[in-house]
C-alpha cells in the first residue's frame, strides 16, 4: 500500500495553532518566554517572577511580585488526605507514578474543578506550583525512610525546595543553580507534554486532567524522562575510557542515547550552554569524582560520530544528581518547572478553544462482512 505524502509521522514540522507564550528559534538557536531570551532570565530573575511572566505576560513590579510570593507561600502545604494517598502508594511505584496520582487527588478535593474562568485557572496553576515542591520533596524522603519536612514560608521557591528535601538550604550556588534548572524547563511551546495538555483542555476537561495527562507524556523517556535516563547510561558506562566501546555496541543496535538530540534543534539545545554553566558551578562546590570526565567524552564522541548535540536533560541530571536527588526524582523535578507552561498553555488553548482532533489514513483491511454464524 503506498502511503499519501501529507502524513507527517509525529506531526513533525505541522504548525497547529499560534501561541504568544514562548518562541523556539532553531535558525538563531533561541528560546525567548513572552519575548526575553530564556538565558537573560535564568541570569536575572528568580523562578517565581519567570511563573509570573509565563502567565500573566508581563514581568512582575515589585508589589505585583510581593503579592504573588505571599500567595504562593500560603499554598505550600499538602492536605492531609493527599499526604495519606502519598503515604499509601508503595515505594516500588516511580516517582511520577505518585505524582500524578497526587495532582489527580488535589483535583478531586478541589471544589472549583470545573470552574475554568480564568481567575479560578489562575489559582489552580498557582496552587499547583507552590505545592508540586511539596510532593516531590514528601515523596523522595518517605523512600529514604525521612519523615516530611514541612514548607517553610520564610524561602523562595527553590531555596524551600531544597530545604524540605534535604533538611538544610544548601550553598547559595547550589539554589542558585537549581532555580536556573527551574527556569529553564518551565516552557518549551509546544512539546508532547503540553501539546497533550492543549488536547485535553480542546475537549473543554479541566485543568487538573489536562495536568494528568501531562504528566503521563512527561515520563517517558523520549521526553522528560530523559534526565534520568542520563544518569543510568553513565552507570552503564561506567567510566569514560570505556565510552567509545560502549557507544559503538549502542549505535550498532540503533539505540537511541539519551540526553541527545531534539525535534526542533538540530544545531544544539538552546537551553544547554545555561544549564552547562550551573553544573561547573555544582562541580566546584561537590566531589563529582569522575563524572565529569564522563560526561565530556560522551558528549564529544557523540558529536564526532553522529554530529548529534546534547539536549537539556545532559547538563540537567548530573546537576540533580550532584545535589542529592535521587535518579528517579528526576523528571517528577521537571513536572515542578514545567507546570507553568503547561498551565499557560491550558489557558491560551482555553481562551481561543478549537477541538483538536486530526485525521489519519486507514490502512486496515478493506469493508468485508462478517461471517454468517450458528448464532440464528
Ligand atoms: N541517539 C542516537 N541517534 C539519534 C538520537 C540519539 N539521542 N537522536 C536522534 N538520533 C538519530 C536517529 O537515529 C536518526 O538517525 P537516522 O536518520 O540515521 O535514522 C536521526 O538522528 C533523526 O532522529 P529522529 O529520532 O528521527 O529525530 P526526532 O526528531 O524524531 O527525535 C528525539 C527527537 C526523540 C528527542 C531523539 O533525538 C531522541 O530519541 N533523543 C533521546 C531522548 C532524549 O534525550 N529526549 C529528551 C528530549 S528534550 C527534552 O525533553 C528536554
């Protein structure tokens, strides 16, 4: 059968609709969110003010910023059956696993679900953000055997992250450089996780489902699970002498490197020379033994053999992986980031809604009938 030459596999290259929220350039190897360039705002601003941008798209003054830091403290804590529904999932279950059954939890306590105006949206968005840190953080303790360490409205946003995490708020430069991982996963237009939320919402569902949904397009290793899936490749590596040999025995089998390549830069992650500065500056404040030699050798053996350049989930999870996170804490790290730009999105698709809904080309066997039967 010969296939139509419209079908665009992945829907790779298709636009599907306008968006004012981020702007991915890969001629210029740009990505501005509301028109700044991502890197000025990981320099200048904190994650809190770059929420704010992605929604409201404008950066905050000074008492819009105030107002919004104090609401967003005021959210921190998790009710106490959403705590039990954590407390009852095993731990054998992935971290994902147990975040999103807790966003799909909060979403049927909330009495406001299917209000979705835009306020009512807005609030949802924030009470997610500020209490995403919170799962996370409940959850990576509770596999530790830790008891929970409850939300401190003294912090910013990463510095409270880490503190209930790990019990302490690390070196300036250690906040400092999970906020710019913050900051750089929050929004990326229309990726498989944010495009699968625009579809959820273009059926007129609720921004908690749209979440969900989200959430399940995250893990996967093509997308944000890759972060993690880093960490495991340089476990199976080892160590950097035995890079070449391990990458020829992968590409021989066609295996797909994680941490490489994306659907949008072919010349390089926009992201990555940012998220590459913040991990030099974990490197000088940890013992990173040799996993820097490591990360280097697979990155230029890489670009010599395939021409492929690493995508943010190479700089991103030895960045993790020096402060402390466990691997599969990973990607339930980007759902924190993420959940802003899925949720602006969520209210732009809602703001201008068209039923998503494409065609495809039936490829099946042709109309037959259906074999007379003893059943008369
Ligand atoms: N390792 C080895 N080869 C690769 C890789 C990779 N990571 N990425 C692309 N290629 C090769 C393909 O094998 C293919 O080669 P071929 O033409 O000889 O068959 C060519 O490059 C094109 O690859 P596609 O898979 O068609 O490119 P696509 O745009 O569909 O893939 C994707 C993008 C899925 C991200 C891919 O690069 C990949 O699987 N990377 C690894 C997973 C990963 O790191 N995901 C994170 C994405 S970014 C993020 O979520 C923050």
């Amino acid at each position: 059968m010969t296939e139509p030459t419209d079908i665009k596999k992945g829907l790779a290259g298709v636009v599907v609709d306008y968006t004012a929220i981020s702007k991915v350039n890969p001629d210029t190897n740009s990505l501005l969110y509301r028109g700044y360039p991502v890197q000025e705002l990981a320099a200048q601003c904190d994650f809190e003010e770059v929420a704010y941008l992605l929604w409201h798209g404008e950066l905050p003054t000074d008492a819009q910023l105030a107002e919004f830091q104090a609401l967003e403290r005021s959210l921190r804590h998790l009710d106490e059956n959403v705590k039990r529904v954590i407390d009852d999932l095993p731990v054998t279950a992935h971290p994902m696993d147990v975040v999103r059954t807790a966003v799909s939890v909060i979403g049927a306590n909330d009495p406001e679900t299917a209000n979705s105006s835009r306020d009512a949206e807005l609030q949802k968005a924030l009470a997610l953000f500020a209490k995403l840190p919170s799962i996370v953080a409940y959850d990576q303790r509770r596999r530790r055997g830790e008891p929970l360490i409850e939300p401190r409205d003294d912090l910013g946003y990463s510095a409270n992250f880490l503190h209930m995490t790990f019990g302490e708020v690390p070196d300036l430069v250690v906040v400092n450089a999970f906020d710019v991982s913050m900051i750089l996963y929050a929004e990326h237009s229309f990726n498989a996780s944010t495009f699968t939320a625009r579809v959820i919402t273009s059926t007129l569902s609720d921004l908690y489902s749209a979440v969900v949904g989200a959430i399940g397009a995250l893990k996967g290793e093509l997308h944000g699970g890759a972060n993690e899936a880093v960490m495991h490749t340089f476990g199976e590596i080892g160590s950097a002498d035995k890079v070449a040999d391990w990458l020829d025995a992968a590409l021989a089998e066609k295996r797909k490197i994680m941490g490489f390549g994306h659907r949008v830069y072919k010349n390089g992650d926009s992201r990555v020379p940012t998220m590459e500065a913040a991990l030099d500056t974990l490197v000088a404040e940890y013992d990173a033994g040799d996993l820097m030699e490591l990360y280097t050798a697979l990155k230029s053996d890489m670009q010599q053999r395939k021409n492929i350049k690493p995508n943010l989930d190479y700089p991103s999870g030895p960045a993790y992986h020096l402060m402390g996170y466990d691997t599969e804490t990973f990607t339930p790290l980007f759902v924190a980031s993420r959940i802003v730009g899925w949720t602006a999105h969520i209210m732009e698709q809602r703001a201008s809604n068209s039923l998503i809904r494409p065609l495809s080309e039936y490829n099946g066997v042709e109309q037959r009938t259906v074999p007379d039967s003893e059943k008369n």
